[in-house]
C-alpha cells in the first residue's frame, strides 16, 4: 500500500483517508479501491432467496466463500444466518 498511495512515507500515514481514521488497513484499502466490498455478494444472495430452496442456498453461499474469497465472512454469515438456516 506504501507503493500505491503518493506521498504515503510510513504504515500509520495509510491509516488516515480525507483526514478521518481508519479502524483497520483493510477498511483504509477498501476505502481506496484496492479491495472489492463484499457488496456484490450480498446481492446475489438477496436476490436468489426470493425464489431458492434451502439446499440452493446453503450451496450457493458455500460457493461464494470458496471462489468469491468475501472481505469478511463471519460478518456475511451473520447477515444470512436465519434465511439460509
């Protein structure tokens, strides 16, 4: 991250994005983009718990941990929990 944000010299210069502090460097790298947000995988699974079974669901959420490697899956697995249990 040192190498990618001009005029960052040391580690606590990356905690600080527009002058407001971030809680971790993986909060810090999402902020500028150099990580995707787990965004596009809670829309998928909302949108297939319209009209999915149970089975599909729990399937399709295994598939997304393996392939899809979410920022935070325990915070993933919290928002899902009931509707996939």
């Amino acid at each position: 991250m040192l190498n990618r944000i001009k005029g960052a010299t040391l580690f606590i210069d990356l905690k600080f994005v527009n002058g407001k502090e971030a809680s971790s460097f993986q909060e810090f790298a999402l902020l500028h983009g150099l990580l995707q947000s787990d965004d596009y995988i809670e829309q998928c699974l909302e949108e297939v718990l319209i009209y999915q079974t149970l089975y599909t669901l729990r399937l399709l959420f295994a598939t997304l941990l393996a392939y899809c490697n979410p920022n935070n899956p325990l915070l993933l697995w919290q928002r899902f929990e009931h509707d996939i249990s």
